[in-house]
C-alpha cells in the first residue's frame, strides 16, 4: 500500500498560519491558503476537516507547549513546597523574563490564540487561560495563607481578576508586535506595577 504524500503538510500549515495572522480565522480564505501552499482544495479537505480543524493543526504545537509549562512548573503539590518556595513563587524579575523569552519563541502561535482565535474552539484563549492559571495560583495563596505566611483575605474571583489585568500587560506587546528588546525592557515596568508580595500580604521576604 503507498504511504500518503505529507511532503506538502508544512506547506499547508505555513500558508494557513500566514493567512490567520493576517486575516483572522473568521476572515481568512481557504482558497487563498491552497493557492500559497500550491494545493488543491482536495488536497487540503483530504488532511483537514476545515478551516477550524486546519487552525488547530497550526496552533497545536503552540497550545502543547503552554499546558506542558503549566504541568511541570506545577508538578511539585503546594503542601511539599517550603515556605520558602512558596513566597519565591510570587517573585517577578527572573520568572516574569522567562515567560516573556518562552512567549517569545512561540509568537506566531500565541498571537492566533490570543488574536485571530475567534470563530474557533480558542475564541474564549484569554479568559481561559487565565482561567487556568488563577486556579493554579490560588492554590499557591491557600497553601501560604494556611501556613500563616499572608495576612491578606483575597477570594478567587479577586484571584482571577488581578491575573486578567496581569495576563494583559502580557498579551498586549505580542498584539502591538513589540521586538524582543521592546518586550524585555516592558517586563521590567511590569515588575515594578505587579508587587505581588504586598498586594497578596506576604509577612515574610526571602531574598
């Protein structure tokens, strides 16, 4: 039996991924990505059920690569976590670099999910990420306020609203298409805007 052709599938994803930034999924042609990638609209409906399936397929590795950070910087439970590491958690200028870096490298992909997502099962991307690490991070919060280590009294709808204006001073330089070096010098003013040790009430500081 012959092995399907996928000599052409980079072809395919690099031209859907240009015309989705470009254009937006809700917007974006699949003649038009056929015709950049040299292919026939069978050729396409033969790997891709549609144009949401084929805007999955490009942002797949991206989606991957966000849920493999989240497992393995969680990986640890809270509860074997030292006081110590507990509070460093929440310490922005090394971490909060490292996440711009990561973002960095995957840009294209995060921008469809964070931008061009809507009409596709991402469309809700931001909320839901957010989401994702509010329940995350009030873990966090829990475990130290069990501990004794905060003073403050901060529900999980306040959790997840202070990570919505967090997570959107991130967004916004991938949407403005800031360079690298604008992102990085951007990071600091938000080290400086999100003191995360005093809004949450940490009573000690490990430095």
């Amino acid at each position: 039996m012959a092995k399907p052709d996928r000599s052409i599938d980079p072809r395919i994803l690099e031209s859907a991924k240009k015309e989705f930034l470009e254009c937006g999924y809700e917007t974006a042609s699949l003649k038009t990505i056929c015709e950049n990638a040299e292919i026939t609209t069978g050729a396409l409906y033969k790997r891709y059920r549609g144009k949401e399936d084929l805007f999955c397929a490009v942002v797949a590795d991206t989606v991957t690569a966000l849920n493999t950070v989240i497992e393995e910087k969680c990986a640890i439970p809270v509860e074997k976590l030292s006081d110590q590491e507990l509070v460093s958690a929440w310490e922005m200028n090394e971490s909060m670099l490292w996440w711009f870096q990561f973002l960095y490298e995957c840009r294209e992909g995060f921008l469809l999910l964070i931008k061009c997502a809507d009409g596709t099962r991402y469309a809700n991307f931001q909320h839901d990420w957010v989401e994702t690490m509010t329940g995350k991070s009030y873990e966090y919060f829990l475990e130290a306020k069990k501990r004794g280590l905060t003073s403050a009294n901060i529900s999980r709808d306040e959790m997840h609203i202070l990570l919505s204006a967090f997570w959107t001073t991130i967004y916004e330089p991938f949407i403005h298409g800031y360079t690298r070096k604008q992102i990085e010098d951007h990071c600091n003013l938000i080290c400086d805007l999100f003191n995360w040790p005093r809004v949450l009430g940490f009573l000690l500081s490990y430095n």
